[in-house]
C-alpha cells in the first residue's frame, strides 16, 4: 500500500507546522489527524482547532518539495504554494507548485494544436471549393 505524506498546517497563515513521510508497505494503514496528533511529538500541544491536514497524493510534488526554498498552505485555498530561488538571486513569491503549472501548459498546448489543425482543415476544405 503506497500512503501519501500528510501536511499540517495552521490555518490562521498557513504555515506548516509538520509533514509526514511518504510510507510504501503492505502493512501501511491510514492514520487520522487525532492519530498523528497524538503520536507525532512536532504536532503536540498544538489546539487541533487552529491546526489543519493536507493529504497528498504519494508522489506529489516530490519535484516541487526538492528545488523549492520554501512552502506552505494557502489558507483560502488549502493547497500547497512553494517558494523557488529566481536567477535574480532573491526568491520568487509563493505560486502554486510547477508541476501543476507545467500540467496546465501542456493541456493548453494540446488545446492549441488541436485548435491550429481544425483551421488547417477549414483553410484546405476552401481551397478545394475554388
């Protein structure tokens, strides 16, 4: 069984308190947040109240987490912002991660070339009819 990390946060700013491992074993179980409240020490004394979970997938962002500066939660949206270092040499601002930034430019990609070959078809169907 493959288990994905889990993020906690707080949700006043979004910033993450404490993240679990990612866990690959036929004995692996899903754990809850009361669970891993009471078991993990980073998570003790925290008022479960002011305190939120982000599941992630297993595989999730593993790219992000590593070239990234620094991450957190958005609070509005619940879901993951990284920091990365720029060529500038000063960090961007918090965006969302880039593999889902990369996902949607090839969605979008696809979306133009299909685009592009129907105009192909319609300017070559005309040409015919002359």
């Amino acid at each position: 069984m493959k288990i994905g990390p889990k993020v906690y946060w707080r949700k006043s700013s979004g910033e993450v308190i404490f993240m679990t491992s990612r866990v690959e074993s036929e004995s692996a179980r899903e754990t809850t947040k009361e669970d891993d409240m009471g078991f993990y020490p980073q998570l003790k004394g925290y008022d479960p109240e002011q305190v939120d979970v982000l599941k992630l997938e297993f595989d999730k962002y593993t790219e992000d987490f590593y070239h990234a500066t620094s991450y957190r939660v958005n609070p509005d949206t619940k879901t993951m912002e990284f920091t990365y270092p720029s060529n500038s040499g000063s960090d961007s601002p918090p965006t969302k991660p880039l593999t889902d930034q990369v996902a949607e430019l090839k969605l979008a990609d696809l979306d133009n070339k299909e685009a592009i070959a129907g105009l192909i078809q319609i300017v070559m169907s005309q040409g015919d009819v002359k």
